[in-house]
C-alpha cells in the first residue's frame, strides 16, 4: 500500500484525534453519572425527569455519536462539518463546566476544540472555483494550447472533444498534455482520457486529483479507455469500473452483400428512392442557407434540449471544434430538405472518424441514420480511412454477456432496469447492423464508496437522467457556457 500523502496524514490525525477526545469525554461523564440516573429512555420521558439524564452524561455519549459521523465530512474537508462539529466540542465543554466534572473529563472536548481549530487549513477546504481557476488559463488560450495537442496526440476517438469551449482544462505542468473536466455532483469529473505525452497525462491526473482533494471534492474520471483505467489502477490503486463499450467499425470489410445486412441495404435504397442524396461535406462548404438548415435540424431533433454529453460529443452542430468535421448529410434534391445529418471527427494520429453528432429530422423516412452510416463508410474507405466510431453502448456487457459473480449479477440487474427508462440498448442494437468491433470504456473511482457519487454525476452529464437540480448544486463549468 502507498503512503498517505503528507496532507492526508494531518488531516488524519486531526480527525481522529477529535473523535478520540469525544469518545473519551463520553465514557468519562458515564462513569461519573449516578446509577439510577442511567435508565430507560422511555421512562425518563414518560415521568419527565430528562435533565437528570442530561446530567448522568446521556448528552456526551449522544454527541460523541454525532461526532463520530461529522467525522467523514470533516475528512472531505467540508466546511459545514467543520463548522458543527467545533460547535458540538464547544457545547460539550460548556456542559462539562457547569456539571463540575473532573479535570481529565473536562480536558477531553477542549483539546478536540483546540486540535480542530488548529488544524483549520487542512480541514476546511478553500472553495473549489477559485482553487481550480488558479491552476486554469482563459478560455481562449486553452482552448489554442488544447487544439495543437489534440492535433499532435489525438488517437483515442474522444480526443476531439476536448475542445468544448464549456469544459474545464487543466493542463500538465509542462504544459505536454491536457484534460477536461467538469464538477458534478462535489466530484471533479475528467472526460476520457487525457491528451498528450505520456508523462504529461500522468502528471496532469496527479495534478487534478491534488486539486481534487485540497478543494473538498471527489476524484473520478468518465470514459476512460482501458489502457487509462489499468494505468490508473496501477499508479494510483483506483478502482475501474466497467461502463460500457464503443463500436468501432472497420471500414475494409464492410459490405451490403449478405442477409445479415438486409434491413441496412434495404434502408439505404428507401432514403435514395424517396428523392435524397447522401453527401459528405466540410462546413467550410457549406452556404449560410445550409448552415441554417442544419441548425434547424437540431432544433428538430433535440426538441429543442442542448447536446448532453460533455465526454463524448461537441456542444452544437455549430461548435468550433468541428471546423474540421466531415458532415454526411441526406438532403432531398428537389426541396433542398435536411432529413438527417452525422457529423465525423478525423483523428490526426490514427486512421479513423469519430461520430461526434447524429441528427434525425422526426419526419423524416425510416432508416435516414443507416443510409448515412453506410455513405460514411463508403466514403472512408474511399480516402483510405480504416475504421469509423460509432455509438457509445453503455453496459453492453452486462445485458448481452454472460456475467459471474454476485456484483455483475448486480449491474446486470440494474442495467435491464435502465433500459426501461433510457435508450442505451437501442444504441446497441442498432450498433450491431453493422457488425462493429467493440472497445470497452470505464469509470474510475477512488474509494468504492465514491462510486454513487461518480456514477450519478457521469449519468447527469451524459444527458441519460434528468438532473435533479432543485436538489443538487449546478455544475461547473455550466453546459454550455464557458468557466467563468
């Protein structure tokens, strides 16, 4: 096992020492306290003799109880926690006075007053944003730095997306690699894997998990291919925990010949029998009556809502970061009509496409999404392209593998659960027409018990359940706007 880091072991060692100084203030003051005044609760309430009680030390073993709960928010550094359990010392102080306890039961909550004031830095965290933005660049100069290494080092398919102007980026301190990042849910959230040097990931996740740690917050990383999830598991000993898989679709070996492509080829001639034509276009080619017609597509398609996924897709059809994006469109000859749009991300360091958004106009034919998938393939196999990403198929492996043990058994249970509620097995099977390779992704916590926490948060801002904002403090940096 590593060491604790030395900020971990103080705080530590404060905490404990608070809970050891209410743990013995509470067996002190039993000791001290009458016989007959230790008896049942219900009588003492039924013949109205409370203070008696009070003063037997039933107080001090009810607030060392408490205490020893505040004890977990003061190890995350939660100022509230802080706050209350100092007051909590302090009042069982005063009581000790005034009941005239002896010297050693009295010394017990002072000196657990005295080590949480003392300790106060390393138990109160400084509030998150202004912690994070010191270690932040604005905006428009992150997002230059996070472009030229996406291009240098862009081979994992979520790479391009790091360029969301709505994201955090912390970027190492040689400035060779970058993440982004949002806080959901008291947890610094990374999407995917980092981009950049080796070394550089490295250090930059050991940054975010410093920063992580010293502002109160959880630490755990989205999509997070499997390379990452090992290497984190071996340098940091966090725990990766399955999310689900990718389809990646080579393109050399695809073809509509064959009855197991059959409602795929038969979709493909019903889009162009019924008038539309598949192209593949740049934005740059496109005219501002186009543009405007793709924007109206997504209005259309989304019903209005904003992209969800902060991991595995752009903010809009009209993001800067897809400036370089192939678009296949399906727009009917004569009416000029927009019935569908895919949007495909080119990685500078490997030979693929990555979908970064699919949009359907509601009205539009049956099977516009397979005709396009199709003109995509075709299209990259043309400019030597070897393989397409298509859509993310979250715990693909717990509904349609066979899963041993108790805790599978579990996610299987809770993923045929979900998919009562969410789409995340239609995305799968419709991933399956095309016979896809497929390329597991995970989340990576610290502690298990971190894992709700992560898993909600990784939920909300992939867009899969709505988020209970009345109840949960907003995320930042917010969808769609950048940190401010």
């Amino acid at each position: 096992m590593k060491p604790l880091p030395r900020s971990n072991r103080h705080t530590r060692v404060a905490v404990a020492a608070a809970g050891a100084f209410a743990f013995a203030n509470a067996l002190g003051a039993l000791s001290e306290a009458p016989s007959d005044h230790v008896q049942d609760v219900g009588e003492a309430v039924a013949d109205s003799r409370l203070h008696p009680m009070i003063a037997g030390g039933w107080w001090a073993l009810a607030l060392a109880a408490l205490l020893s709960v505040l004890a977990f928010g003061v190890l995350r550094k939660r100022r509230g926690a802080w706050m209350l359990a100092l007051g909590l010392l302090g009042v069982i102080a005063v009581l000790e006075v005034v009941h005239d306890r002896s010297p050693s039961v009295v010394a017990a909550p002072i000196a657990g007053f005295g080590s949480l004031i003392a300790m106060r830095r390393r138990l109160v965290a400084e509030p998150y944003r202004e912690m994070l933005r010191r270690h932040m660049l604005p905006t428009p100069a992150a997002l230059d730095r996070t472009e030229a290494l996406v291009r240098e080092h862009g081979c994992d398919s979520m790479a391009p997306f790091k360029l969301r102007t709505d994201v955090g980026h912390l970027f190492s301190p040689e400035g060779d690699a970058v993440l982004a990042f949002r806080v959901e849910n008291r947890t610094l959230l990374v999407a995917g894997d980092p981009v950049g040097a080796a070394a550089g990931q490295r250090a930059v996740l050991q940054l975010a998990r410093e920063l992580a740690h010293g502002a109160g917050l959880r630490f755990g990383v989205s999509t997070a291919s499997r390379a990452l999830a090992d290497g984190l598991r071996d340098e940091f000993g966090m725990r990766p925990i399955y999310m689900g898989c990718e389809a990646i679709v080579p393109t050399a070996g695809f073809s509509l010949d064959g009855g197991r492509i059959k409602k795929v080829r038969q979709a493909h001639r019903r889009v162009q029998n019924a008038g539309y034509v598949l192209e593949a276009r740049t934005r740059a080619e496109l005219s501002a009556a186009e543009r405007e017609g793709l924007r109206a597509l997504q209005r259309r398609s989304r019903g209005g809502d904003e992209e969800q996924s902060f991991a595995m897709a752009p903010e809009s059809i009209e993001a800067p970061a897809l400036d370089d994006a192939v678009l296949m469109i399906a727009r009917h000859a004569a009416s000029g009509h927009i019935a569908g749009a895919m949007a495909f991300m080119p990685l500078s360091q490997r030979s693929m496409w990555s979908l970064a958004l699919q949009l359907r106009d509601p009205e539009s034919p049956n099977g516009v999404i397979d005709a396009l998938i199709v003109h995509t393939l075709q299209t990259a196999r043309a400019r030597g392209v070897e393989a397409i990403s298509l859509n993310f198929a979250a715990a693909r492996r717990y509904l349609h593998e066979e899963v041993v043990g108790f805790w599978p058994h579990v996610a299987n249970l809770l993923a045929r659960l979900a998919t009562r509620w969410t789409q995340i097995d239609d995305l799968r099977s419709h991933n399956e027409k095309f016979s896809p390779q497929w390329e597991q992704r995970f989340v990576v916590v610290e502690h298990a018990l971190d894992l709700p926490h992560v898993a909600f948060g990784t939920i909300w801002q992939e867009g899969q359940l709505p988020r209970p904002d009345a109840f949960i403090r907003p995320a930042w940096p917010a969808c769609g706007s950048a940190p401010a």
